[in-house]
C-alpha cells in the first residue's frame, strides 16, 4: 500500500474508520452478556428451588440464551465484514 | 492491496476456493473448501453409519446399542419438542446434529470448520423456512397462512414478513457467527503466542519449522472450549431452534 499519494490517504482514512467501527460494532457483545448473565442467574434459581426439573431448566435455558446472543452475534458479524471483507475500500483501490 | 490477506491476522480468511467451472447459463460455480469438506463429511459419517448398522440382531451387539441409542435420543427429543405424531422430522434433526457437530469440529484435523461459512449454515437455515412455511401451509391451509400474517392487528403485517424473514438469517448468523468468532480467536491467540515466543527467543527449531514455546499447550486449553463445547452446543441450539421453530406451527392438539 501507497499512502503517499492522495488514493493512499483516502485508504489509510477508510481501513482507521473501518477499524474504529468494528470496535464500536462489538459494543454490541455488552448487552448479550449482561441478558445471559441474567437467564443463567435465574436458571440457577429455579434449579436451586426444584432440582428434579435440571434438564428442562437447563435446555430452556440454553435456547434463551442463544437467543439472547442473537444481536451481538449481529455486531460480531459486521465487525468481521468491516475488518476481513471491507466493502468501502474497494472505492479507493 | 495489502488489506486483510492471509496472514495478517494469522491467517484468517474466507473459505478459500479450490477450482471452479464455467457453465453455459448460471455462469461460475465455485467450488470451495466448505462444499468438499462437505461431501467428505456425507461420505465419512455415511461409512460410519452403515458400520454401525449392519448386521443388526436380535441380542444386540455393542456396535448395535450405540446406534439404538442415538436414534432413541433423537427420537424423545423429537418426541417432546414437536409431538409424538412428528417423528417424521427425526431423521433430519440427527442428519443437522451429526453434520454440524463434525462440521465443526473438522477444525481439529486442521481443516477449515464447514460452519464457519456463512452459506452451509443460512442453507440448513432456509430448509428450515421451508420447513416451518410446509407446517403453516398444512395445517392452517393456503388463505390460514396468508392471514397468520395479519395477526394480531392488521398493521403488524410489515413486522410479521420481517420476522418470517429474520428467522433463518439469525438462525444462520448464529451459528456462522459463533464458530467464526472462535474461528478468529484461536487463530489470533496461535499468532500472538508464536509472535511472543520469537520475541523471547524461546523457541525449538526443526528445519525450516519454527516451534514457539507458549504454542505448547496453551492453546489446546483454549480449544476445548472454542471448538469442542462452542461446536456441541450450537450443533445443539440450531437443532433445538429448528424444532422449536417448527412445533410452534404446529396446532397443539395435532402434537
């Protein structure tokens, strides 16, 4: 890579954006661990009060908390197009 | 351009394509290495199973226990997901299970994981939209599904397409999602260990082969959780959320 000419800048520019926004995507993975941290939380309540029904509890809990992941999984997903499959430097090529 | 080659975040990468060929309508078809792993895969587990089954008796055999286990297994969590009238769909959440376990766990033969591209998990991901969209179509019929729709408002009808549509790419996202994260984390964690240990000189040398000291080890550990429980339990979730997904259509009194 070039950056000495004017294109060179204008990729330097996007790769720093592109990095800086896949950092701010993985904000993203706050609210999943506090969502999980909670659901497993309260599945240990529910296995402390009724230790016969651990599996039900356990699987349940286990979809929750793949649901709940959903959205940081999102974040994780675009900070990984930002940084292995950027689609804006291919105007600066 | 320089940007993102193999390499430079320890050789993280998309699956590469192994050869192509061009065809007269559809154009290129690609063949990577998800696509061969694949039917590597069919092949290696269709050998294993037809071994585990042959010559079935009465007394079973060790071999002939394993498989009676897996199938029932699979069997009662058909059983209690989607309803005792739905054992039909079994055969395909074990055929998921099995792929997307070994799909995943490829990786510890040094191969690339199958799942951690996006379109073999978004393609199991719409069989399951057919899936559900069949179930809907059954039992509600063509002018029932078309008003599921409507329900409960008749404005919520943009969110409920929306939904429909979200359904199989987060079930794929998240499964893709998953096995690439620790996809990349291992592969950051190799490169930052074998870069610590030539900085520290401490390294055995074979040949040309350069061994770091902190590569011992150290990411075996963090293995068993990126690749062996990560790949289990989403094999687990993805087949629990199909059936999941699926049940809900089903009326509860046809269970």
């Amino acid at each position: 890579m070039n950056f000495t000419n004017e294109n060179g800048f204008f990729q330097a520019l996007v790769l720093m954006g592109s990095a800086i926004g896949a950092g701010l995507a993985m904000i993203a993975g706050i609210g999943p661990g506090i969502g999980e941290g909670y659901a497993v939380g309260k599945a240990c309540e529910a296995i402390a009060r009724q230790p016969e029904a651990q599996g039900d509890v356990t699987r349940t809990m286990f979809i929750g908390c793949a649901v709940a992941e959903t959205t940081g999984i999102y974040g994780f997903v675009v900070a990984l197009i930002l940084l292995f499959g950027n689609p804006f430097i291919k105007y600066f090529l | 351009m320089g940007f993102a080659q193999s390499g430079d975040f320890g050789g993280v990468s998309g699956p590469g394509v192994l050869f192509y060929f061009d065809l007269p309508i559809v154009g290129r078809i690609n063949i990577t290495e998800s696509v061969v792993i694949g039917f590597a895969l069919v092949v290696a587990i269709s050998i294993f199973v037809i071994w585990l089954t042959h010559g079935m008796k009465k007394i079973p055999t060790k071999r002939q226990i394993v498989a009676e286990w897996i199938v029932e297994t699979v069997n009662k969590l058909v059983k209690d997901n989607m309803g005792p009238s739905h054992l039909v769909y079994a055969p395909y959440i074990a055929t998921i299970f099995v792929f997307s376990i070994t799909g995943s766990l490829v990786s510890l033969l040094g191969l690339r994981s199958m799942t951690a591209d996006a379109s073999v998990t978004i393609a199991w991901a719409l069989i399951c939209l057919v899936m559900i969209t069949y179930t809907k179509l059954k039992y509600s019929g063509f002018g029932g599904y078309l008003k599921s729709f409507t329900e409960p408002i008749f404005v919520m009808t943009p969110m409920n397409i929306f939904s429909e549509i979200m359904t199989p790419i987060s079930m794929g996202l998240r499964h893709f999602g998953n096995v690439a994260g620790g996809m990349v984390i291992t592969a950051l964690i190799y490169w930052a260990l074998a870069n610590l240990s030539a900085k520290l000189h401490l390294y055995f040398s074979m040949g040309e082969i350069r061994i770091g000291v902190f590569q011992i080890g150290i990411p075996a550990v963090l293995s068993v959780y990126f690749d062996l429980f990560s790949g289990f339990m989403q094999a687990f979730i993805f087949i629990m959320l199909t059936m999941a997904n699926v049940g809900n259509c089903i009326p509860d009194d046809k269970k």
